[in-house]
C-alpha cells in the first residue's frame, strides 16, 4: 500500500511524461505543478535535499516572485524572511535591478575575460570608492566561493606562506580553498580538508594571535558575524584585536562580506561597525541583485602585486559579466541613497523593539536574541529549535531558515525596503509560530 502522496507523485510523473513525448523540441516546457517538480528535482538535480524538506512538511518550490514576497506553485503567498542569505536585500525581482539587467541585455553580453571591459572598469571604480581604507582593485567572479578562493591565493601569493586560520563555525562556500576554510563536515566529505587549515573559536581574538604566533600563516579568514553559526554578536574588541594581531605577524586579514556587507548591519560593511580596514574584502550574494551571479574580491594594493605582475593569475569565464555589471552598479546606487540608508536606520529601530517584544510574550522559549542591525539570530529553549520555528512560520505563510551549524537559532534577515505593513505581518506570524514550537518542543 501506498504512502499519502505518493499517489499523486505518480499521477504527475505519468502526465509528464506524456506532455513530453508529445512536443516537438522547439515548443517550450509548460508550468509544472509541485508534485512533479518535486519528483524531476528528486529524481536529478538534490535527490537528498528534497526528501529531507519533504520529511520536514516543508515540500516547497517557488513560483511567482515579487518584493518580499514569492508565491509557491500552488499559489501561496509566502513573506521572505530569508532572502536567500542576503541575495534579495532589495526584494525579489527589483523592478530598478530588472530595468538594469533588461537594458544591459539590449546590448551586452558576457564578454571576454582576456579583454579590459568598461563595464567591469566601472563596476570595480564604484566598489573602490565605497570600500573602507585603501581597498583599490576588484576581481570579480560569478559567487562567493570563487571570490573566497581568490582571497585566499592572494594572501599565499603575497606573504609566500601556505597556512589559513579560520574560525569554528565558519562557512565560506563550498569551492576549492573556501570549502577547506569553512564547512569542516563538507570538507572531509568531499576530501578537501586540509592540514594547511587551522581553526580558532569565534570570538577568541588572543587565540588567533597565537596561532600566528608560528609567522606561517597567509590569511586570517572572518565572517564579521557568522551566518551558519547563528549570527552571535561579535564583542566591540574581537575583529580589532584580529585586526592587531595579523599586523604583528604578516598575516593578510580577509573579511568575508558575502552575507553582512551591503547595508544589512547598518553600515554598508559590517566590518564599519568595528572601525575594521581588512586587507580582502569579499562581497557577493546581494550584488546580484537577485538577477544575475556577481561577487567582487577587493584587494589592498599591499596584496594586490600579481594583478601588476600577472594579467592572468586568475581566469573566470564568467566572472564580472559584463551583462551583470550595470545590474551590480544599480545594486550599489540603490543600497547607498540617503533614503534606503535612512529606512535601514528605522527598520533596525523597529526590529529591535518587537524582538524585544517577542522575548517578552515569549520568555522561555525565546532566550536569546543576537540583533546585528538587520541582521538577526533567535535561539530558542531547544536543541531544534530553529527548524522547529522554520516549519511553524512555514504554516503561517512565512519562510525563514534555521542555522546550519546551531539548529537552536533562527535566522532572521529583514530586507532594506521591507515596509512597515509587512514587519507588522511577520511579527504577528511569528508570535504565533513561537507559540505552536513551543507546544511541539514541550
């Protein structure tokens, strides 16, 4: 006898698959529903993934997209409380970031990776212009691992050492060095943990500079607050007291921007708030905009000395393209207005009084909340907590994602625009969703 479900699942598939032995190739796919969605991304792209959100009660595939809003293939409207770890700042779908791409696609394409290119020249003039310090030159890659590798093979190149220090707890993306730097179960899985990695716990900084103390290490890699780990709030002395150390002992400083950069703590980089001046600085998601893959690594020109001796000490394909620039640039002129950087200041003010809230209605469930401007953790009376608030808030029509490597916390990323109605409509979902986990976790 069948499971609930699977039924259905079957149906789809046979229906599928005869609207696709009927169809010339020129003739385009039409919509699926969810269920056969579900069974080709199972069946060949995350066979693992889709059963582990299905066993969640969390079967969701995206449809309709707009502002802070998507809608799943069956029509219901969900709040994005996720944004994809920062890749919708602006909202999904920005009609300004859409224009841009629509335009540039008018004339523009890739581009050639062996040639200067104009839209990458201004793209790069732009992030050195609002980078802190001296952070002059931009080498531009299609995501945030690749733009980790990059960092990491400049501190090599440039000190002559071998060695990372990286914090436990951290995520750098799941490419070459920024896998070995980051995520240590993926990592071994993949065999790409490496001797030549070190970790410190987060928050440590008298442990960072004794695992300099050797003068062997090329890079010192932060998340200025770590994503993964549950965005805990970084001590006023922590990223300083790196900073101090890596001066010490020759150790290229690399600040991984990719989730807390573009505005999201209140500065338009989290290390800002520190008045931290890295070496590297990486950004990435955001910048795309949510409409086409960029992410920069902005480099010192104390680091930058292969860029002047080889043209072609690093190859991307598709990094910078030329089409996503201009989507880049508007991402930047959107994020930097007075009036979006005024709206950040009141939504950080407003988040804060209903967490504030929240923890009040809620005190034994909600134990701690870790707000970093718009940035924002929520750890709970439970072990899993997090995913527990993922599937409550799912039933109450918003999505929100628990942290990968502390499953007691929630994470929680407000959008620069998001208006007051709809943080009025996730403090209400969410007051009720505490409630429902509560009772579960009971």
């Amino acid at each position: 006898m069948r499971p609930p479900g699977i039924g259905a699942i079957a149906s789809s598939r046979s229906r599928r698959r005869g609207i696709i032995a009927g169809m010339s190739r020129t003739e385009p796919v039409p919509p699926l529903d969810a269920p056969a969605a579900l069974d080709l991304a199972e069946r060949y792209v995350c066979p693992n993934r889709v059963r582990t959100l299905t066993a969640m009660g969390l079967p969701l595939v995206m449809g309709r997209r707009e502002g802070y809003r998507f809608w799943d293939l069956d029509g219901r409207e969900f709040l994005d409380l996720h944004l994809n770890g920062g890749v919708y700042n602006l909202g999904h779908r920005n009609p300004e970031v859409v224009q841009a791409l629509v335009q540039a696609a008018g004339h523009l394409d890739i581009g050639n990776h062996h040639f200067p290119s104009a839209e990458r020249a201004l793209l790069a003039e732009r992030l050195a212009d609002l980078t802190p310090g001296d952070l002059t030159y931009s080498v531009l890659a299609s995501g945030g691992g690749e733009a980790i590798d990059v960092a990491l093979k400049t501190a090599r190149r440039v000190t002559g050492r071998r060695r990372v220090v990286s914090l436990s707890g951290a995520y750098h993306g799941h490419t070459g060095l920024a896998l070995a730097a980051g995520d240590e179960r993926a990592a071994s899985a993949f065999l790409s943990d490496s001797p030549d990695v070190a970790r410190v716990p987060y928050g440590d900084a008298g442990a960072v500079d004794v695992a300099l103390a050797g003068e062997d290490v090329a890079a010192v890699i932060v998340e200025t607050v770590p994503a993964t780990l549950g965005f805990p709030v970084p001590d006023p002395d922590f990223l300083p007291g790196v900073r101090a150390a890596c001066d010490r002992h020759g150790t290229v400083l690399v600040a991984d921007e990719v989730q807390t950069g573009l505005g999201r703590t209140g500065r338009l980089w989290g290390v800002e708030l520190f008045d931290v001046v890295p070496d590297v600085l990486v950004t990435g998601k955001g910048l795309s905009g949510g409409m086409y893959p960029m992410a920069a690594t902005v480099l010192a020109p104390a680091v930058a000395g292969w860029l002047q001796d080889d043209g072609w000490g690093h190859i991307s394909t598709f990094g910078g393209a030329e089409v996503g620039c201009p989507v880049a640039r508007t991402v930047l002129d959107i994020t930097t207005r007075p009036e979006t950087v005024d709206h950040v200041r009141h939504l950080i003010a407003r988040v804060t009084d209903t967490l504030a809230e929240l923890q009040a209605r809620h005190p034994d469930w909600l134990v701690e909340v870790r707000q970093t401007g718009l940035v924002v953790g929520l750890r709970f009376a439970h072990e899993q907590g997090g995913p527990l608030m993922t599937r409550a808030l799912y039933d109450q029509g918003v999505w929100a994602m628990f942290a990968g490597f502390d499953p007691s916390v929630l994470q929680v990323k407000p959008g620069l625009l998001l208006d007051d109605a709809l943080l009025d409509r996730a403090a209400e979902a969410m007051d009720r969703a505490m409630a429902v986990a509560a009772g579960w976790a009971a």
